[in-house]
C-alpha cells in the first residue's frame, strides 16, 4: 500500500520587512550574489522553519514604450502599423477603445518584477538556494488595459512555501499598481529540487493523452533566448548559448518559459483581440531546446484552476485550454488555461 505523502507548508512569520528598491540591481551583482549563496545555503529546509514576511517595492516606475514595442516584435505580438520605432505616439482613437499603440502585453508586467524577484531571493530572508530556483507555472489576471502612459507601483511578496518529498515549491505574489487601483497580479511558481532522490513508485500503465487541435506551428529561432533576454531582463544563462547552457547542464539553449507564454498570448490575442478582464494560468513542463519547432493547440474549456464547476461563472467569459508541444514526439512544453471576456 502506497503512503500518500502530505506536504509541508511553511509558515510566515511577521512583522512584514519592507525593502524598496528605486531601480534594478545591476545584472552583474545578481549574478555574483547568486552564485555565492549558492554555495552556503540548503535546496531544502527542515520541517519547522519559519520564514519572514517580507515585501519587495519598486514605486514610480514609467513603463519604456520602445522597450515593449521590441518585446510585441520578440514575442508575436501584432505591432501596428502607425508606430515609429524612435518615435512613439498615441494614435487618435475612439473614447473607450483600447489603443494597441500603448498597451502593455499583460506578460511583459510579469517582466517588471525580475530585479524584484532577484532582489527578493538575494535578501537573508529567502533561506533557499536561489540558483536552483527552476520556475514552473505562472498565473495572472488583469482587469483593464495597462499603457505606457501610466506610472506603477510594483510590489512582490512570498506567497506560500511548500516542501515535498521532490523539493520545495516557492510562490510569489506580484501586484501593479496604477492610480491606487490593482491592475494586474500574478503568482509566480518556483521549483526547488531536491538532493535526496525520492523512492521509485509503482510503475503504472500509461493513459493515453489528449492532444488539443493544432492551430498554428511557430519556428523558434537559436537566438530567440537572447533577445528575449534583451527586452524583459531575464539573463539566465541556460538561455543566452550554447557554452552557458552546457554550463547549466543543458545540451543547447532553452527559450524562456515566460517567452513562451506570451507567444500564445500574443497569438489568442490575433485571433480574440485584445480583451479585460483577461486571466491566464499556465504550468511549465519540457524545455525547448532552440532552434526549434512547435505546435500550438487550443479548444473551448469549461472552467478555469481552482474554480468550483458547481459555481456559476460570468456568461460573457469565454475560457480556453491551450498547449505547446514538440512536433516530432507530441512532447509537452507549456499547459495551460485563458479566459477573457468577448463582450465588454
């Protein structure tokens, strides 16, 4: 008889220590910083740690309109046409339109929380190994168009710490703030992995899986880690070459998980518009090892994670299950759920 394993949750413990930052630390000293943690602290903890309440800020920040219109163009996003790269203006719209001249994808915010995120898990209350940290799903939803117009208030949190007989699961709350009003927040999943190898489970027979009808088959080029690494700040080097990723342990470099999400956004957003409130929750799985091709699938779906199906839902929102997965082997690279509301 198999023993269910229950999982350890952490608690936080307060008072909240705030730490605010007026700028990103220099990619440089992060990864010096990194690296020598690495070497001190534990990729696991024991049953009864306590972890500090801690909460990383970055107010005032003006969005930089050339670097996003470079991110739409790195990530699919259809870049309109009355754009001048060195010379961006809002077009004259309708009251009440969403003018795609200055709207922020809803994944580059998540990008506005990496120097966040470093800082954070630099900081002596963060007890993991933070080389280890392997993100694997990201969520989010936003309720209204966020433009390059606005100033943000960005606030990052330690949402919730897990252990299993795996590893550790880390959870991050990240907050945009434009007005006082919450515009868009997200948790951000982190994996820790174990050094103690977890027993070998009972083989069992494998079901077969679904695969969702393909929609498109997207080329991701060798150099797409590069310049993604260019528009959201995110150098890890497993993505950068073929020399950093052997370093790492990988065979070539791998895209972005957080690219890859805002390719399918960025396509859902071609064939739906451009919709709020807008919500996403999507899990990581293989890597993509560049140069690559892919396949996206997509289908109506009935309810989102986490939602009670006996609860009712907005009629207006229209749910949708999307995959990205290899072409030779079907093998999956991102999972996930959308749903946005068409008739607002």
């Amino acid at each position: 008889m198999d023993i269910v394993e229950t999982p350890v949750q952490f608690e936080l413990t307060g008072p909240e220590t705030l730490v605010e930052l007026k700028k990103n630390p220099p990619v440089a000293t992060l990864f010096l910083n990194l690296f020598f943690l690495s070497m001190i602290r534990p990729s696991t903890l024991d049953d009864d740690t306590r972890i500090s309440k801690v909460r990383v800020v970055r107010n005032n920040l003006k969005p930089d309109a050339k670097k996003i219109l470079r991110y739409k163009n790195v990530c699919g996003f259809a870049s309109p046409s009355n754009i001048k790269p060195n010379n961006i203006e809002p077009s004259n719209i309708e009251p009440g339109k969403i003018d795609p001249n200055t709207t922020i994808p809803a994944t580059y915010l998540q990008t506005l929380f990496i120097g966040l995120l470093g800082k954070f898990i630099t900081t002596p209350h963060f007890p993991i190994n933070p080389m280890g940290l392997i993100q694997v799903g990201q969520s989010f939803e936003q309720t209204r168009a966020v433009t390059t117009d606005e100033i943000l208030n960005l606030s990052c949190r330690l949402h919730g710490i897990t252990k299993t007989k795996k590893g550790i699961h880390s959870q991050f709350l990240l907050t945009v703030i434009s007005n006082k009003e919450i515009v868009w927040k997200g948790i951000s999943t982190f994996f820790t992995r174990s050094k103690n190898k977890p027993p070998k489970k009972k083989r069992y027979e494998r079901v077969e899986e679904r695969f969702l009808g393909i929609k498109e088959s997207i080329f991701v080029p060798r150099n797409t880690g590069l310049k993604y690494a260019n528009v959201s700040g995110d150098y890890n080097p497993h993505h950068l070459y073929g020399f950093t990723a052997k370093m790492i342990g990988f065979k070539q470099p791998i895209a972005h998980g957080m690219w890859s999400l805002a390719r399918v956004i960025a396509s859902m957003e071609k064939e739906f518009g451009a919709h709020y409130p807008i919500r996403a929750d999507a899990a990581f799985k293989l890597p993509i090892f560049m140069p690559a091709v892919i396949t996206l699938g997509h289908e109506p779906a009935e309810t989102m994670p986490g939602e009670n199906p006996a609860l009712e839902r907005e009629s207006n929102e229209t749910r949708i299950n999307f995959e990205l997965r290899d072409t030779k082997r079907g093998l999956p690279h991102l999972k996930g759920q959308f749903a946005l509301n068409l008739k607002q």
